[in-house]
C-alpha cells in the first residue's frame, strides 16, 4: 500500500480474507472448546447415574429373587402355631412391599433421567451402563412376578390354615376320646384284678361278678371302634403328634387286648377253681384259708408268687423247708410241679391244685372211716374176723396190729376201734 503497488487491493483483500479465516477459525475453536467441555459434563453426570444406578439395582434385583425364592418355598407344617408363624412372617412381608415399589420407582428415575439428558442433548451413548447388566426391563418383569407370588402365597397359607385347624380339631377329638378309653380299660384291669384275689362271696358271687364285667367290656368296644375310626382319619391326614393325649392308638389297641385276654383268662381261673373245689371236695373255708395265704405273700399284687414268695408261704403254712441241701432239694420237687414250665412263677391255679393234692389224705380220713363202717355192718366196732375175711391178708394184720381195743358201751369181746385208727391213720390224732 505505502510502495503504491498497482494490484495492492487485491492483496489487501486476500490478507483480509486470510485475517477473517483466522478469526474464523479462532471463533470455532472456542466453540469446539466449548462444546466438548459440555459433553464432557453431560458425560460425566451419565455415568454417575449409571453408577447409582448400579449401587441401586443390584441390591434391589437380590431382594426380589429372594422374595420370588421365599414366596415359592414349600413349607411342611405339623401345627397350628408352625402356620401362623409362616402367616406373620409373610404379613411382614407384604408390609415392606411399599417400600420396595419406592425403592424400585427410584431406580427407574435414575435411568429414565439418563435417557432424558441423551435425548436433550442428543448425546451419542455408545453401549450400555457399564456397572451392571441388570436392565429396567428385568427389574420390572422380576418385581411383576413378586405381585404375582404374593397372592399365591396368601391362598396358600390360608388353605394350609384351614388345614392344620382341622388337624387340630382332629388331635382334639381323638385326644378326648383316648383321655377316658385309656384309664377305663386300667380300671377295669386293676377291678378284674381285685375281683380275682377278693375273698367276699363264694367262687360262683366272683364268677357271676367276672362274667358282668365281661359283658360291660364287650358293650364298650363301639367306642373302641370310633375312636379307630378317628385314628384313620388321623392317619390320612399325616398327623404324626397330639400334644392332647399321652395315649396312641396302638397303647389303646394293646391295652384292649390285654383287658379281653385278662377277663378271659380270670373267668377260666374261677371255673378251673370250681371244678377243683368240687373234684377235691374243697369247701369254701378252705378256698377262702388258701387264697387269704395266697394273697399274704403276694406282696405285688400281680396274681402270681415268686420262688421266695412261694417258699415263705409254704413254711408259713407248716412246710418243713429249711435253707439245707435237703430243704433245697424238697423245694425244688415242690416247684416242679406247680411250675413245670419253668417260668418262675406260680399261679393261684396251681397253688390249689398242689394243695388240694397234699391236703387229699386228710381230706380222706373220714371216707376211710365210712369205708371200716360199712365192713364193720354199720357198728362203732369192727372184729378180728371181719378184718380178715374182708380185708387182703397183710393190710387185715396191718390194721389188727394197730387198733386200739374198742371200749364203747356196745362192745363185744375182741373189738377193735377203727374211728381212732383212721384218724391216726392220718395224722389227726396220734396211734
């Protein structure tokens, strides 16, 4: 311009061309600057919601598994208090669910949030949040099914409720029913017992006695009935406890057997007792003088003497049975044969019969008496001749040899007193 070049103007406008570039140039660069330090920003706020987003889901996402887990379960229940513990629970439950609907809202803001600022701004997002793979669609299709579940679960409790009442209601009816049926048959156990072992009465008052109590017995088994009715009814239900009853079906089953053989048994007893009474022609002073020493040494109770029991009750009654091998030897024939099964025991049965047998040569004395009298053609005497002729010749000079001379008011020359023999004869008075 100052050296007046000719073509100066051309010049000056192509460095003020150039100078506008500049400018230009400076002008964009800013507004790069600019702009890259606002993405920079919008960038750094995204990925600090991611971020949160992360810290959030993941806890949140174990919650509903493990709700959708719990929800799902399979419970086994015995008790009413077993299912409204379940129920509490899951009352509790249902009452976080509102916080848990906020919590997950919270979590859905944070994302809705980032797609927010991406599609003001229109900030190019190159994949996903890179702190979880957790995405809102899972967290809203596992928090659909906890709704779902909880309902279910609700049916499910309450049927398993009603349930389990009926089980109780079940454990309850059985109960009261076993509560009365179980000491009933140990009642009448002990009064069978007692009746058996009584003195009172004669042994046919017993019998008469044994055989209404078997008919009571007999009447009683309807209720043995319904409560096996009961008992099936438990059984179905799988109710395997019942806190209202020390008593199951199969203490009661047995005990009823026990009663039945029990009565059974007694009855068969006293008709055996009968029998021997009248084969032996002992009379009911006896019986009762044999069961009062029965009854003495049976200190149990239990209907049957021990060994040492047995052998108390022999001596108190005259039995010469000392602690000698001889005594010991004695004792064992004796147990032989009022226990031939060796079972250690020895019944009220057996007692009689062996002392019905020691007791039958006393018992005898007066047929014997009978038997000299009919010889002796009904007199208080008997002859020397009527000895021999009626008698085997050593048994007429045993008893010639051992009668006392006969000193009644009708005596004869030669009689003999065969009234004191036989008595002497067994041990009621001495020769």
């Amino acid at each position: 311009s100052e050296l007046d070049y000719y073509d100066s103007p051309s010049v000056n406008a192509r460095c003020q061309k150039i100078c506008d570039q500049w400018d230009n140039l400076g002008a964009l660069t800013q507004k790069r600057r600019e702009a890259l330090e606002r993405t920079e920003k919008l960038l750094e706020t995204i990925d600090q919601l991611y971020l949160e987003y992360a810290k959030r889901a993941a806890p949140f996402n174990n919650w509903m598994e493990g709700a959708m887990e719990d929800l799902q379960d399979t419970f086994i229940v015995h008790t009413i208090e077993e299912i409204q513990g379940l129920t509490t629970a899951h009352e509790q439950f249902k009452a976080t669910l509102p916080d848990a609907d906020k919590e997950r809202q919270a979590i859905l803001g944070i994302h809705n949030e980032v797609s927010k600022i991406v599609q003001t701004y229109h900030v190019n997002m190159a994949g996903t949040n890179p702190y979880t793979t957790i995405t809102p669609h899972e967290i809203n299709g596992k928090w659909e099914h906890v709704r779902q579940l909880v309902p279910r679960r609700d049916q499910a409790l309450m049927e398993e409720h009603a349930r389990q009442q009926q089980n109780e209601r079940l454990r309850k009816q059985f109960g009261a029913q076993a509560n009365v049926i179980g000491p009933w048959i140990q009642t009448k156990m002990e009064e069978i017992g007692r009746i058996s072992i009584e003195m009172h009465g004669t042994l046919e008052d017993q019998l008469n006695h044994l055989r209404q109590y078997e008919k009571s017995i007999v009447n009683y088994k309807p209720k043995i009935d319904q409560l096996e009715g009961d008992h099936q009814l438990i059984q179905e239900a799988l109710i395997f406890d019942n806190k209202h009853t020390n008593y199951t079906m199969e203490h009661i089953r047995v005990g009823w057997e026990q009663l039945l053989t029990t009565i059974a048994r007694t009855i068969n007893e006293v008709e055996n007792q009968i029998l021997t009474r009248d084969a032996k022609g002992i009379s009911q002073e006896q019986m009762n003088e044999f069961r009062a020493s029965f009854n003495h040494f049976d200190r149990d109770h239990s209907g049957t003497l021990g060994p040492e029991e047995f052998k108390a009750c022999l001596i108190s009654l005259g039995y010469d049975i000392g602690n000698d091998a001889q005594g010991e030897a004695e004792f064992a024939r004796i147990m032989s044969i009022v226990d031939p099964n060796r079972l250690g025991v020895v019944t009220f049965q057996a007692f009689i019969d062996f002392m019905s047998r020691e007791t039958a040569d006393t018992d005898t004395a007066d047929q014997v008496m009978a038997s000299f009298k009919i010889l002796a053609g009904d007199k208080n005497y008997i002859t020397v001749d009527e000895l021999r002729r009626e008698l085997p010749p050593d048994q007429a000079e045993y008893c010639i040899a051992r009668m006392a001379p006969y000193s009644g008011r009708d005596a004869v020359p030669g009689a003999l007193d065969y009234m004191s023999f036989s008595t002497a004869l067994y041990g009621e008075s001495d020769l």
